[in-house]
C-alpha cells in the first residue's frame, strides 16, 4: 500500500540487530516482548497486525540481570532474549585485539576517505595498546577516525591521536579537534574555536 515499513518487519525472515538493549524503556519493553512472543505486531498507522519472523540479536553493555532487580528491565523479556549469550570482554581486558582492530580501521577509514594511511608509528602504537579503552571498540573506530582528519603523513602519528590517549587533559575551552600539527591548528581556525 506504499507505506514505509519498519525495522521489525523489513527484518521478517531474517535478523534483526537491536543495539543496547538494556536503554530501551519499559514500555517498548513490553510491545518487543509481545511481538517476539506473539510473531505479530501493529505497525505504527496500521489498523491491523502484520505476522513476522525474526530472529534477534542484541546487545548491551549494561548488566540486565542487575536491572531486573532494580525492576528496570522485564525478567520474561530477558529470558526471551537470553536464549544464546555471548559474553564479550571489555577491550581494555582484550589488549591482543586493539591492533587487528587498528588495521581493520585502517582498512574502513582509507576507503572511506579515499586516503592511502598505510599504518601506525610505533609511538602512537604504543599509545593505543596502553589506552584503558573505557569505550570499547566504539571508542577505538572514533580515535582512529579522528586521526584520518588529522592526520596529513603516510602514517598515523602520535600526534594525529586525540589528547586523551596521548595522556593529555583538554582544558575548557579548548577545541575537541586540536592537535600538535598544522592540520588540528587549521581545523581550529576554521571552526572558530
């Protein structure tokens, strides 16, 4: 009938992924567990159910079994969900993985900017495998992102990395684009920082 379809029902024999899980509120709580339970929900506009076949994948980096009891979070929705867990480190506590994942972003970033980085130097190396990482692997795609823009070399710099993984503090005021080379100085320039 030419309307939009949603996520759940574009997903319908297939996947879908529902990321952090546990920020969801409880009343969107309750209309995932219904569809989930019932394979059906009422699209949004509709005046009738629509039957779907999904299977999901979620994830949080909250602990649910502790926001059930606080009552933040549906026990039956849980277990619903529960169904095949995986159990993923922090990366902070998966160290041997922040330099594939470098590479990988490598990889993304120089095709996404048509860049031709063809590595990191040992110090910003260094740098990256010391870092705490309170992140995770968002964190880390966001500093190797924030070195493309910086970055002008063949290479990533320590300098092209943010302040805080150089153990630097930014001061108030001070532009979230700085950097030690020319292209952070032009960057602050044009944003009237």
């Amino acid at each position: 009938d030419g309307r939009k379809i949603g996520k759940f029902q574009y997903a319908d024999g297939g996947t879908l992924f529902l990321d952090e899980i546990g920020d969801i509120s409880p009343a969107l709580q309750v209309k995932l567990l219904r569809a989930l339970q019932e394979q059906r929900f009422t699209p949004v506009g509709a005046n009738r159910e629509v039957e779907v076949n999904v299977r999901i994948v979620a994830a949080t980096n909250r602990n649910l079994e502790e926001m059930i009891k606080k009552g933040e979070f549906r026990e039956d929705l849980f277990y619903r969900l529960n169904v095949l867990p995986i159990y993923l480190p922090p990366l902070r506590d998966r160290k041997d993985d922040v330099l594939a994942l470098v590479d990988h972003f490598l990889l993304k970033f120089n095709g996404t900017y048509g860049a031709k980085i063809q590595g990191v130097a040992d110090e910003a190396r260094e740098l990256l495998m010391k870092y705490n990482w309170p992140g995770n692997i968002r964190e880390l795609e966001n500093v190797m992102e924030h070195a493309f823009v910086i970055e002008s070399g063949s290479r990533i710099t320590a300098a092209s990395l943010p302040d805080s993984i150089r153990g630097l503090s930014r001061s108030v005021g001070k532009s979230a684009v700085a950097g030690d080379n020319a292209a952070g100085a032009e960057a602050r320039e044009n944003l009237n920082f």
